[in-house]
C-alpha cells in the first residue's frame, strides 16, 4: 500500500512540476465534414443580402480547368445564434459578422484539424471590402487546410512502391489503391506512371523531369507547355486505338499560375486534354517544379477520365498527391 501512496504522489508530482506554468493541455474533439465543404458562419440578415451574394461569388466560384462548372467549395450556411454543439466541429470555417473592421485566421480552436477564418465591419459595404481585400488569403488558407487533411487521410494506407524515388529521386506520397501502370517507357527516360480505376473511368498521376532550358518564362510560356505535354503524351501515353494519344484540348486555353512546392518556384497549369483520333477528353493540372540543384524541371501532371460525373474531388486527390513531392 506504502508502494501504490508512493507512486501516486510521484506522478502527481511529475504532472504538477510539467504545467507548473499554469497552462492548461487544451483537448478538443476531431473535425468533421465532407472534403471542400465550408460552414458560412452568417447571420440570416447578411446571407440573404449582397454579403452573401459575394461570399458566394468568391467561395463557390467555378474552378478553372473543368469540362463543366463546378464551385471551388460546397457551402452550408450557419446562422451564428445556432453555432453551437456539434456545429463547431466544421473543419473548414468562414465567420462573417458585424464588429470592427478585421480579418483573422485561426487553427484548431474546437475542434482538429479546424480552420476558422473570421471577416468583420462596421456595416454592410465595410464587410464586403473586407472580403475583397482578404479573397486569396481566405482561399489559400482553407484550400491550404483541406489538402492537408486528404495527405493526412491519405497516410493512413501509402503505397510501397519505390519506383518514382529511385527513378527521379523525389518523395511523393500516394495511397496504395493507386497502381503503378505499366507502361512503353524505358527506365532511362524516366516517366512514371500511378493509375486509380474509379467506377466511372480512372485517375491518373504522371512523373518525368525536363531540362531548365526545356522552358522559358516568356510570353510564350502556354504555347511552349503544350508543345510539350502534347510530345510527351504521344510518346507515352497511347490511346485505345493505333496512332491515338493524349493532347491538349485546343479549344480552350490552358489556365497558368505560380505556386510554390517544396519551397521551390512552380507552374501550375489547369486545362483539358483530349484523345486524338477517339472522343475521350477530361480536366487535366500540372505543375512543373523548379529543381535549380539539379538543373531541371520535375514535372507532375495528374489527369482524369471521369465521363458524367463530378469531378472537382478527383482533381483536388491528385493535387494533394503531387503537392507531397519533396526532392531529395
């Protein structure tokens, strides 16, 4: 019994001595929600007028690079009065009330993985700019949180395969229902290749390198990411029928940006491909990493057939993907 006192009173002791500055461990329960889904934390009063006419024109805007109009995000309005229990548990969070003009981004507040993103004024023009003054940073924040969490979702069961490491040598992390496909490639060229079949057709993620000169940041730059991902497609990726291959969709420009992956200067293209010769096409990203190290670009591009259906989730899987790329 003097034993059991004992070890009591030391670990007592041990707990006391770890919060002896009085801050307490805060525990909060796990968040909830589907993928691209944002909780609108906004009185009934502002959702109904032009404040959420433009919280909807940002975070419900069409995604660039689809066949067809798909918002960024899935909204569910919460009047603030019942943001109570359960509804706290939102993982993605956009607060818009009256108050001093501010903008603020929390993490983990009631719930884990969370991302409250709070915009206040004084009155109805006030909040609107404080909207328009903070989209990209309300947007990069929650895109930011969601994939963080599909990687973390994604963890749970990653493939084994060594390939694009000893291949390239880089890290990319991908859930083991990806295979990876057989290919025409030979292991010197360096084009690697992970396929997901889904009920309605696949997803597709490839993987090759190209020399820094192999693109030049000019007025060019589209025309020059064509040439090159259409040659790539045609030698190898082949389509169902003898001469087919993917290519760009001509009809519609691809959409460019600048990004950042693994700290590194990044392309970031959104645009459709098509079959040549066969009536296939899909939405298509890709990112061209700047490995100034090795002199090259890693290039990622995933691709997806997905006929009749939705396909904003499938994009935002295989952008989670290749934003896992760490260079070794």
């Amino acid at each position: 019994m003097r034993k059991i006192i004992l070890l009591v009173a030391i670990v007592i002791t041990t707990f006391s001595c770890n919060n002896s500055d009085n801050k307490s461990v805060k525990i909060v329960p796990d968040s909830a929600g589907p993928f691209n889904k944002v909780a609108i934390v906004v009185d009934n009063e502002l959702w109904n007028n032009s404040v959420g006419e433009t919280i909807r024109a940002l975070m419900a805007q069409s995604i660039d690079g689809l066949p067809q109009p798909e918002p960024m995000f899935s909204l569910s309005q919460i009047p603030i009065q019942v943001f109570t229990g359960f509804a706290k548990n939102n993982r993605s969070i956009l607060k818009v009330e009256l108050g001093e003009a501010s903008f603020k981004i929390e993490r983990d507040v009631y719930a884990r993985p969370q991302k409250i993103v709070t915009v206040s004024g004084k009155d109805i023009a006030e909040i609107k700019a404080q909207i328009a003054k903070n989209a990209a940073k309300i947007i990069e924040a929650i895109k930011a949180e969601e994939i963080r969490h599909k990687q973390k979702q994604m963890s749970k069961s990653l493939s084994r395969s060594k390939a694009i490491q000893e291949s390239l040598g880089i890290n990319v992390s991908f859930p083991s229902y990806y295979r990876v496909a057989n290919t025409i490639a030979k292991p010197e060229d360096k084009f690697n290749w992970i396929k997901r079949d889904i009920p309605t057709g696949y997803t597709n993620v490839v993987f090759y390198e190209l020399p820094l000169s192999a693109i030049k940041k000019n007025d060019s730059l589209v025309s020059q990411i064509i040439k090159t991902r259409d040659s790539i497609g045609k030698k190898y990726i082949p389509g169902p029928v003898d001469g087919s291959y993917m290519a760009t969709e001509m009809a519609y420009a691809p959409h460019v940006y600048e990004t950042i992956i693994d700290n590194k200067p990044t392309i970031e293209v959104k645009g459709l491909w098509d079959v040549k010769k066969q009536f296939m096409s899909g939405p298509f990203i890709m990112y061209l990493i700047e490995d100034k190290v090795n002199d090259r670009y890693v290039v990622a591009e995933g691709f997806a057939f997905a006929p009749s259906v939705s396909k904003r989730d499938y994009v935002f899987e295989m952008e989670s993907i290749i934003k896992s790329i760490r260079i070794d």
